[in-house]
C-alpha cells in the first residue's frame, strides 16, 4: 500500500510539474516607473504572450524603452500613452481575436510599432492614436471612438467595421494585402482619409450607411471604386478635390456625393462609367464655382446614356443635361485630352450655371491639364 501511494503520488507531483502556466490578467500599475519589463509595475507580474495586459491610469505611464515585447492582449482602459522613448521597439500581440481593445471616455497615444495577430478594436469614447507602424488582421471602431493611424496601417482582412458614430482616420500608407474586393460595414460612421494617405483601395463596397471622407485633395489614388452595395452609402469630398474611377449603387440603394459645406471650388472627377441600378444625389454642390467632370465610356455603360444619367440629381434637381455639348448650359464638352487615355471617352464639365466666357475658359484649361495627369488604368 505504500510503495502504491507513493507511486500514485508520484504521478500527481510529475503532472502538476508538467501542467502548462496558466494565462493571466496583469494590470499596470506603474508605481515604482515606466519600465513594462519591470514585475513590480504590474498587479500580476510582467505579462507573457498568453496573458491580458490591462492598462490604467497609473503614476508612471508604461515605456518599452527600446525593447520588443510580446503580450497576449492589451486593453486600454485610461487616459494613458504607452511610449517607446529610446524607440525602435515592437510591441506583439498575440492574440486571434481581438488584441487590442480600448473603451471609456479617454485619450491614447500608442508609440512603439505594432504588430497585432488578430484585430484592434477601439470602443465606447476612446480615442487612441497609433504613431508608429502597425500591422493587423482587421481594425474596428464603435460608439464614438477615433482610431486614427498616423503612420503605416498594413491589413489582411476583407473588412474594415465601423459602428455608427465611430471613425477610423487614415493619415498615412494604407498597405491592404487582401487579393480580392473589399469592404466596409458596421452601421455607419467614417472611414477617413485624412493628409499624408496614399490610399488604392481598388474595389470598395460600402454595406450599412458607411461614409468614405476625405480630408486633403487627391488622397484617393490608382483605381479607386466605391460600390453601394447596401441601403445609402456616402462620398464625403468635405470641400476637397479628388478623383475616383468608378462610383456605383445597387438596386434600390443610393449614394450621396457631398461636396462639402466649406465654401470654395472643388472638383470631383468621375472617371468611368456606373452601369448600375441605384440612384447618386450630388449636394453641397456651389454653381459656377464647384466642378463635377464626368467620364464617358463605352456603348450604353457611360454617361452619354440619358436613362443612367436620370439617376443623378444635383442639390435636389433632377440632372436633365442628356446631351453633353449640345448647347445646354450646364454641360461643356472637352475633347479627349489624350488619344491613348480610355479611348472613345468624352469630358464633360458640370456647372450648374453658365459662367462669364473667362471663367469658362479657365474651368476647362485646368480641367483639361488634370486630366492629362492621370495615368492610364484599366475599367471595371
């Protein structure tokens, strides 16, 4: 009986040895510095890659001081920064889920680089600025929470999710490494491209009241297209100029292109054709000052078709100018400035009203040198 219980014993202690460490909720403390390699700032020590790192207001906000450091999860949850003062650290989460999440009303500012394995989610009123690279599956925001990416934001999810009063700022390279057609859904809010971006985001289809704004001319690059793919659907332009390939709306949904209630001249050139069965209403739009050029291409697919361009009203009218060039005011045509360029296609510049001969003259000048800027690209 003894040599059994001995045995028996043996066998517990060998598999509490080789039982795996359990993950662990660590909350910052910050009372003895800013060092996060330091247990002593911690509740529960320094957190490891299976452990929820849990960030507060604390005396001393957390510093990577130049280390990498991978954790499992962070959750922000106070008016803190996490800082990286010597730089060049990498601050890894783990996580498949969501790595990153914030909530309450504070402000946050995260330095090092990020390189997240799941999806970074910002929540209730927590704004958080990311200013240094960061790489992750998806990023979210909801309640009234702006995420804004001051530097580099590579993806490889199909989605971006924004809740209704939420926002995401892109001010920097958006790197979206997903092959095929993306997306944008959650409710409403902002998807922003704010100076600095350099954005493609080739095929782009708006689910749920979403709005694309953009916050510096010419932010939207290669061959963006904004599809509507449900309900209504938002080009925020916010009084900048800027210049899509291809805007389109599904049946039964619209799309309204916002010109911006700041006043001043601002262009939106519509490249190419919106064979679809939604409606575009055109607002904000100032007469004689803003412009609103048009593509034309292809049989029956462009804007020289009357029965596509009936899906267009601007500030609330009906858009009745079916022959471009044919002497009605609101249209002037522009021959195609280069032969090469979307061959067959004409240039339409949209006025509302019919400025002095000078002012026309000048409109259609830079309208023709912008459009001989543009590189060739392909249709959808």
């Amino acid at each position: 009986m003894i040599g059994f219980w001995c045995k028996c014993s043996l066998v517990v202690a060998l598999g509490l040895v080789a039982s795996p460490s359990q993950a662990v909720t660590t909350t910052w403390l910050g009372v003895t510095s800013g060092d996060v390699s330091d247990p002593t700032n911690w509740s529960a020590g320094v957190p490891g890659a299976a452990d929820e790192a849990i960030v507060v207001t604390a005396p001393n906000a957390p510093d990577l001081l130049g280390s990498s450091v991978t954790w499992g999860k962070l959750t922000l949850n106070g008016a803190t920064d996490i800082a990286d003062s010597l730089g060049g650290a990498i601050l890894n989460l783990a996580s498949a889920d969501i790595a990153l999440f914030s909530g309450g009303a504070h402000s946050s500012t995260i330095a090092p680089a990020l390189n997240v394995t799941g999806k970074i989610q910002t929540n209730g009123e927590h704004n958080v600025a990311f200013n240094g690279p960061v790489t992750a599956a998806k990023v979210e925001s909801f309640g009234t929470a702006v995420a804004s990416y001051n530097n580099s934001l590579t993806l490889t999810d199909s989605f971006v999710t924004i809740g209704a009063d939420a926002e995401i700022v892109i001010n920097n390279t958006l790197n979206w490494n997903f092959a095929g057609e993306k997306g944008y859904n959650g409710g409403g809010g902002a998807f922003v491209i704010g100076a600095g971006s350099t954005v493609n985001l080739g095929i782009f289809n708006l689910f749920d009241q979403a709005t694309v704004r953009t916050d510096a001319d010419n932010v939207l690059t290669g061959a963006t297209d904004l599809w509507g793919r449900h309900a209504n659907s938002t080009l925020d332009l916010n009084g900048y100029s800027q210049g899509v390939e291809f805007l389109a709306t599904n049946a039964g949904s619209n799309m309204v292109i916002d010109f911006g209630a700041t006043p001043g001249a601002n262009t939106l050139v519509w490249d190419a054709s919106f064979n679809s069965d939604g409606a575009y209403d055109v607002v904000n739009f100032e007469a004689g000052i803003d412009t609103l050029e048009f593509g034309q291409y292809g049989n029956g697919l462009g804007f020289n078709d009357p029965t596509l361009l009936s899906q267009i009203t601007v500030n609330g009218a009906a858009y009745s100018a079916s022959n471009p060039g044919g002497g009605l005011s609101w249209w002037n045509a522009i021959a195609t400035p280069n032969a090469g360029d979307d061959p067959g296609r004409q240039i339409a510049v949209y006025y509302a009203a019919v400025p002095e001969p000078a002012a026309l003259a000048m409109a259609v000048g830079a309208a023709l040198v912008a459009s001989m800027r543009r590189s060739n690209r392909a249709l959808v």
